[in-house]
C-alpha cells in the first residue's frame, strides 16, 4: 500500500510547477524524498526480514524501552543539571526561541527537538500502557510500566502541547479495538474528565508542564494562531500548484530567487508533517498520503479484530495499531512524522501488524505441538497401568 505514495514521489521528479526547469533536477529532488518516501520501505523490508518469529516481538520491545529510558534519564539530566556545551549551543544559535519560552524551558533529551521528542514518548505511552494491560508475565508487566511512566515523564518535561493530544487520540482507538463496553464507556467518562480539567479550570497552573499542557485545548493561543495564518498565506498559492512547488525545491544550493511565485511558499515553516507533504505534493499529493496512512490502520484495525486469535498477541498488536494511528495526529501538530526515530518505529510497529496472523498460525502451532507432547508423555504411562 506505501509503494502507491512511493510512485507519486517518483513522479514528482518531474514537477516543474516553479517554471525554472529545477523540477528536473534529481539531487534536491533525492535528498528529500528519501526521507518522505524511502525511508520507510527500508524499514518494512527490515523489519519484515528480522522481526519474523513470535518471540521476537518481545526483544523489540525491550530494545525499544531501554531506548526509551536513556531518553528518559537524558531529558532528566537536561532537567536537573543543565544542558551540556553542545545543546548550549544549539539553544543559542537559534533553538532558544522555541525551547525557552514563557510557560517554561521545554527540554528535548537526544532528540532532534521538543517537538520530536513529545511525539515519541506520547506514541511509546500509548504502546507500553496498553501492553501492559495485556501482558501476563509478571516481570514483562512490570517492565511495561516502568517504561510506560518513563513515556509520561518524557512527555511532560518536552513541553510538547500535541504529545497529549496524541496519547489521548491514542488510548480513545484503544476502547474502540478493546471490544468492551465497560472499558469504553469508562476510559471516555476519564478522558472527559481531564479534558474538562485543563480545559475548563484553572488547578495547578503553578506548575509549568500542567499549565503548558492546558494551551493545548485553548483554541485563542498564540502560536496556534500563527500557524493557522501561515496555512492561510499558503493555502492561497496552493490553489494554483494542485501537484505542489515539488519535492526538493528550496533545498541548500538550489534556493528558489526572490521573484519567483512560489519563493514564499518555500521559505514558509510548515509546523506539522501534512502541511510540508501538501506544500511539496499540492492538493492531490496531501490526498494520495493521508488516503494511504489511513487506510494502512483500517487494515491494522481490521487484523487485530478479525484475524488474531491469540490474545496476548492481541493485545500487543492492539498497542501498536493505536501508537501507529495516534502518530497521525502528531503530523498534523508538528513536522515529526519523517523525523528519526520516527519513520523506523512507525513503520516497524505497523509491519509487524500486517505480519500479525502469521504470528498467530506460529503461536497455534507451537500450542498444538506441546499438546502432543504431553499426550506422548501420558500415553505410555497409560499402557503401563
């Protein structure tokens, strides 16, 4: 299904929307589809190739919390001792503006930004906390939670408003999979709740991260509004570029001139993942990635309702199908979608769904094949009786 955008990139090779020829140009055209389209078929060869044994969902769950606590420890450290020479740096020449602002310093771990780093720990959230929902080995669960808490502290010190949009979004797919009336109906009498508190009261605005999290469902805040000006400025150069500026346009040497229609549209920030796909693809690129991206968790929907018969694996391919649609709201708030690690862990998580009932026909084998052992082990004590 992802090699329908992966041709609609390749034929963006030859979009000269800008009229100067550049639309032919392969090197600015190659260094950004990479990222918005390449990327992510590596990853699902990858994965597909490595991760094809039952158990080995399990070691990439552990390999994947472990890097979750090092970012955890590292935003921690940011937190409680400062940044170190190179994230000073970094800060001063220029990442101060959005990381030192007025409700607060958001820190940003090892990852590229705040932005970044919010995003994936709300998608590792979503993932641990529903794994440890239906884990049952003790010591997995406890390790599923200790890393799920890890998560929540990494999103909390980002600062990142959209990280809670995301883990909501996520948790409410995950009373629809869960096919329980009880848990539906209390997860959004809880979800309601915490909407309500932040939305409509003003408790623990002393602390930044509660008081940041609160601007989130504040419709009049600033850099939304900004954001949502920049759409508009874009919005109106957009309807004449359907097929977009092109991939690659405004990249290093290749800079559009000041004259050119569409200079302002490459220089303008585009804040979320869809905005940039829209800006490079037009109209009908946005259309063909989102048609692809959402189609991809209604198959993933449909394979852990219908198709999974293991429970445990259920519920771990449940967690990732929900982690994997939440990360589509996070593209629209920021542009983190093609970010690292994101395209690895997305597309990991949704290989190893569509992967599911092969698992599934693994785990009944392997159940069917320790049944007749036993039966071998009894019989003989049968006959001797």
């Amino acid at each position: 299904m992802y090699g329908v955008w992966v041709i609609f990139c390749l034929i963006q090779v030859f979009n000269d929307t800008i009229g100067l020829g550049m639309g032919f140009m392969i090197t600015p055209w190659f260094k950004e589809v990479r990222p918005m389209a390449f990327h992510a078929i590596y990853v699902i060869l990858i994965f597909a190739l490595l991760f094809n044994k039952n158990k080995h969902i399990k070691y990439f769950l552990y390999l994947w919390g472990v890097a979750i606590i090092l970012a955890t420890l590292k935003g921690y450290i940011q937190r409680n001792r400062g940044f170190d020479s190179a994230e000073m740096h970094w800060l001063m020449t220029g990442g101060a503006t959005t990381h030192f602002i007025h409700s607060g310093i958001r820190y940003f771990s090892f990852f590229t930004d705040a932005a970044n780093y919010g995003s994936n720990m709300a998608f590792s959230l979503v993932t641990y906390a529903i794994c440890f929902l239906y884990e049952k080995n003790r010591f997995d669960k406890i390790c599923w939670a200790v890393v799920a808490v890890a998560a929540g502290y990494g999103l909390m010190i980002s600062g990142t408003r959209t990280a809670l949009i995301v883990a909501i979004s996520g948790f409410v797919l995950y009373t629809v999979l869960s096919k329980n009336v009880k848990l539906f109906l209390t997860s959004c009498t809880l979800l309601i709740l915490a909407v309500g508190f932040l939305k409509f009261t003003t408790i623990g605005n002393g602390n930044q991260f509660i008081r940041r999290m609160r601007t989130a469902f504040d419709p009049e805040d600033a850099s939304l509004q900004v954001r949502l000006d920049n759409q508009k400025a874009i919005k109106s150069y957009m309807k004449e570029a359907p097929w977009g500026i092109g991939i690659g346009i405004g990249m290093g040497a290749d800079q559009l001139p000041q004259n050119n229609k569409y200079w302002l549209v490459s220089i303008t920030p585009s804040d979320s993942t869809l905005v940039y796909v829209w800006m490079r693809t037009g109209a009908i690129g946005i259309i063909v990635y989102l048609l692809v991206l959402c189609l991809a968790i209604v198959v993933e929907s449909f394979i852990v309702l219908f198709r999974i018969r293991d429970k445990q694996l259920r519920g771990i391919l449940t967690a990732f199908t929900c982690a994997s649609a939440c990360m589509i709201v996070a593209a629209y708030g920021n542009n983190i979608y093609s970010q690292y690690p994101n395209t690895l862990l997305v597309f990991g998580v949704q290989t190893l769904v569509f992967m599911g009932p092969y698992f599934d026909r693994q785990i009944l084998a392997e159940k069917k094949q320790k049944t007749l052992e036993i039966k071998d082990e009894i019989r003989p004590e049968e006959e001797g009786t």
